[in-house]
C-alpha cells in the first residue's frame, strides 16, 4: 500500500471556498477515478506561512502501478482544475509514502 500526499498551503482569501470545493467536488472526483481507496484531509497545526493555511490530503492506493496509471490518466486533468480554479492562491507539493506498518489499539 502507498499514500500519495498532497500538501496545500491555500490563501486565506479563498480559504472558504478552496476547502468546500476540495471536500464537495475534488476529492469524490479523485476517488472517483477508482485509482484510491480512501482520501484523508488534515490540517497542518504548524503556521508556517503567514496568510494561509496548510492541509496535508492523503490519498490511499494499492501500489506504485496504479498510482503511475492515475499520473498517466488523470494527474494533469485534475490538477488543472485547482489551477483554474485558484489560481495563484495556492501552493502544492506532492510525496510518495511507502506504508511500512500499521498498527490501531
């Protein structure tokens, strides 16, 4: 199992609206590409960047090829989308992270 994670630092100016739209329609689109078994938005507690807000969006898939399949697919479609969007009002970074162990009391 992989994690794709998205971190988002999003201006406060869109704030509101950046967040209904990633919960109404962004991430039900990217698990709708049938590439993520589940989607996981947190919200980054350390102020980095005055202005703004950070998110973490974690985004759960089976392996490397399917996660390569949704770049080839669906990466530049639905990164667009936030572009268009909100332009110039956000700053994303992305990261592959290999789930080592899991462990729930």
């Amino acid at each position: 199992m992989l994690i794709y994670n998205v971190t988002i630092s999003v201006d406060d100016t869109v704030h509101d609206r950046w967040l209904s739209w990633m919960r109404d329609k962004h991430i039900p689109d990217m698990l709708a590409t049938k590439k993520f078994s589940e989607a996981k938005m947190c919200k980054v507690l350390v102020e980095e960047e005055p202005g703004s807000t950070t998110y973490a969006i974690q985004y759960r898939t089976k392996d490397k090829e399917t996660l390569q399949r949704y770049y080839q697919e669906n990466a530049e479609q639905m990164r667009n989308e936030g572009n268009l969007k909100f332009r110039d009002k956000f700053v994303a970074f992305r990261t592959e992270l290999e789930i080592v162990s899991e462990q729930f009391s």
